[in-house]
C-alpha cells in the first residue's frame, strides 16, 4: 500500500481533527448552505426578476440568466474534475479522505450515528423514484405537462450519469459497519448527495412556482436542508468518503442548473409561441 508525501502530513492530520468533529463540520455547511440560498434568493428577487417600472428589459434578465446559470454549470464541473483528478492511489486526497473516516469512527457517538443511518434513507433510490411518479402525476393532472416531463429528465436523467461515473471511476467504498449501514456498488460519485440535491432541488424548483409568496423561501431552505443532511449521513455512516459526497454534490448542481435552465427556455418558448 502506498504512503503519504510527508510534505502532506500536516494536511492530512488536520483531516483527521476534522473527522473528530465531523459535527461541528456538518453545523457550518449546513449554515454555509442556507446562508448561500438565502444570499442566492435576496439578489434574485432584488435583480433578477421582471418589473413594471426601472427593471431589466426581459432580453437583458434572459442574458443575466443564462450567463449565471453558465457560471454554475461550469464551476460545478470544474470542481468534480479537480475531485476526481485526485481520488487516485497515492493521491493526498485519497489519504485525507481516510483521516477524516477515522476521526469519524472515533469520536462520533454511536447513537449518532443511528440517527443518521434512519435520516439517510432519505436518498434512498425507491423513495426518489417515488417522488419522480408521483410529482410527475401531480405536474399533469394540473395541466403543466412541459413542468413534469422537465421534472422526470432531470430525475432520472441523474441517476442514469450517476451510475455511468460510478462505472468509469470505480473507486472502493471506505470499510464500514454493515450492522449499522449496507452499501454496496462503487463509491465515486455518492449517487445519495446527486440524487437528494437533484430530486428535492427539483420538488423546491416545482413549489416556488406554484406556491403562495410567503412559503417559497421556506421550501427552498428545507430543501437544502435535506439534500446536505442526507449527504452528509454517508460520510457519517462511512459508506462514502467525503469526496465522494462533494462530487456528488457537483455533478448534482450542474445537472441540476442545466435542467431548470432548459425547462424555463422550454416555457418561455411556449409562452411566446402561443402569445
């Protein structure tokens, strides 16, 4: 088995302290997260929608839009690239990755661990592709066909890119206490952070735009809550690594921007074709 640079060691121990308080790390990306949202929705309702009086005209919007939707899809990308260009044996990352494991299996109390393996299942795939089913039922039967084929697409379409990453990486799943978690399959890309941020991404994308103003904002932060929870219970439960789970994480969001931004160009089409 190959060793550490030594120039990394210093690194690869502050993995580990980190892994000792994964809890603490688990409370600030949790906050990170809904701080973004939270961040993401006050420019958009301040810049980025249409007004009556000394907005955008919608041409100039459109171009906003798509540029920042670029950005996103090509950050995301980049950062699963730099991810995966070093989850190879011998790689520094592969070794954090296995430090922050250990300070996991350390430190973190067993009945947290519990709690986890329960909140997991979140992103369990029977209950994702139930979601899919049944808010694309829901899409139909309210008229917004085009809203529900987007919503299968992008649904399914991420599981389909999942599991083709997971075939060229094939990366080992870390060691893990089957007794409490069973995974099997290859580890890289964590298909439970893509799927939950995809699939309850989508279902706040799908509230925003049918609910009342005042509950929008909440579902989007409870989405987030709930995609970053449930990826985060993998690294806890050991059965994906880290990096694993921000690859996910990546790979997820720019699936995701791309099939907002092609189901809004698709409605904005059909809006003007019928107009």
């Amino acid at each position: 088995m190959s060793q550490p640079d030594p120039r990394y060691a210093s690194v690869i121990h502050a993995a580990h302290v980190a892994g000792e308080h994964a809890l603490a790390v688990y409370g600030a990306t949790l906050v990170i997260a809904i701080l973004a949202v939270l961040g993401a929705w006050r420019l958009v309702q301040r810049y980025g929608l249409p007004r009556e009086k000394g907005g955008l005209p919608p041409r100039i919007l459109l171009v906003i839009h798509l540029a920042v939707s670029f950005a996103i899809i090509v950050g995301a990308a980049a950062l699963f690239a730099a991810i995966a260009d070093e989850i190879g044996d011998g790689e520094t990352l592969g070794f954090m990755d296995q430090a922050f494991a250990d300070g996991i299996a350390r430190s973190v109390p067993i009945d947290v661990i519990r709690v986890f393996a329960r909140v997991t299942h979140l992103g369990d795939p029977w209950l994702l592709a139930t979601w899919c089913v049944l808010g694309a039922v829901l899409l139909v039967l309210s008229g917004r066909r085009a809203i529900a084929i987007g919503f299968v697409i992008a649904i399914v379409g991420n599981g389909v890119l999942n599991t083709t990453l997971k075939r060229i990486f094939e990366r080992v799943r870390p060691v893990h206490d089957r007794e409490i978690a069973t995974a099997d399959g290859w580890s890289f890309p964590s298909g439970h952070a893509s799927g939950s941020l995809v699939t309850y991404g989508m279902i706040a994308y799908v509230l925003v735009s049918v609910m009342p103003s005042r509950w929008r904002l909440p579902a989007a932060i409870l989405a987030t809550i709930i995609a970053v929870t449930t990826a985060s219970s993998r690294v806890f439960l050991r059965v994906h690594f880290a990096s694993d789970v921000l690859a996910g994480f990546a790979s997820g969001t720019a699936w995701l921007a791309a099939c907002i931004v092609s189901i809004e160009l698709m409605r904005r089409y059909w809006r003007t074709r019928q107009g």
